[in-house]
C-alpha cells in the first residue's frame, strides 16, 4: 500500500532535483583551464532583433584544449556573434576565420581559479538554500494537510513526524549530490 507521504515525497524530490539542475548549468559556463563549448553556448546574441543563445544559431566545437571554434548556421551573424563573445564578461577574444570564428581560451592564473572556485561554491551554497527551502515548504504542506483533515487521504501526527524524516532524508541526499558535483567541478577549475 502507497503511503499517504508519497506525493509530497515526490514534490520534493522533483523540485531539489530542478535546484541541482540549475546549480549544475550555473557551473557549466564557469570557465576553467581547458575550452568547452559550455563557456560560450550561454551567451546571448542579437539575431534578427531577437537575443538567441549562442548554441541556438551555431554549432559550438572544441579543436584543441585552448581553443573554440564556432560556425554559425547563418553566416551573415558572423559579426553580431563575434560582437557578443567580445563584450561578453568572460574576457574572451574572438577573431573571424572565413565562416567561422575562433576564440582564444587563455589560460588561467591562480588567483582566477580561485576565485572562480569560490564562485562556484556560493552557487553550490546558494542551491543548497534553495532546497532547505524545499524541504520547510514541503513540511508546511503536509502539516496544513494534516491540520485540515480535508480530502481522500488523511495523515495522522505519525505521519508528520515521519515526512520530517522522510524529507530530510531526501535533503541530504541531493545535499551530497551537489557536493558531488561541486568538487568535480573545483577540481576541473584548479588542475593546471
């Protein structure tokens, strides 16, 4: 028999899952010692009069470990692409090769990384926030369903008492998860 906690068990499964998502594409653009296509697909360009992302209208390839390569699908963006990379808060220079444009990815100094490691973990800090709040809007929910005594399925204070566990549990467990990928991607930014 399926316990009376299940759907709120899954609410707050489904919503810390989104907050470790979020935290994971937050970090994806964070630069580290080595191009990926992840640094510039965030980047917004004018196109058309409309801001698209950059992996929308090109295709983003790293050739080489200090250098990326985007060809756009339109070649007439050439310019508005490579206007954006340059104004870009990333410190990136973008240089127009025929179709294409390369951008240099020069290495990082070690006061860079650091702060760029910080960096992440006030976004690995500010998820982790953002599912402590899960967890007390959760509990809120099922102290008010148990509180009202309304609808198909009533809780009981065992009930209560056991959402508290249940919901921490699962807490800790996406807790671990952005631990996880905080130190992979900390390692990622510190390795020379």
């Amino acid at each position: 028999m399926a316990s009376p906690l299940q759907p709120f068990l899954a609410s707050a499964r489904d919503r810390m899952e989104k907050s470790l998502e979020h935290f994971i594409q937050e970090t994806r653009g964070i630069r580290t010692g080595r191009a990926s296509a992840g640094l510039v697909e965030g980047i917004r360009v004018d196109y058309y009069g409309q801001k698209s992302p950059l992996n929308q209208i090109a295709t983003i390839t790293a050739p080489d470990p200090r250098s990326l390569v985007v060809k756009p699908f339109d070649p007439s963006s050439l310019k508005d692409i490579e206007r954006a990379i340059v104004s870009s808060d990333l410190g990136l220079t973008a240089s127009v090769e025929g179709k294409q444009i390369r951008i240099a990815v020069p290495p990082l100094s070690e006061e860079q990384r650091q702060k760029l490691a910080a960096r992440c973990k006030k976004l690995a800090e500010e998820a982790k926030v953002a599912m402590r709040n899960v967890r007390r809007d959760v509990l809120k929910e099922v102290e008010q369903a148990w509180r009202n005594r309304e609808g198909e399925v009533t809780l009981t204070e065992d009930h209560v008492a056991e959402a508290k566990e249940e919901v921490t549990k699962v807490l800790h467990e996406y807790e671990k998860k952005v631990d996880g990928a905080l130190e992979a991607k900390t390692r990622e930014i510190l390795e020379v």
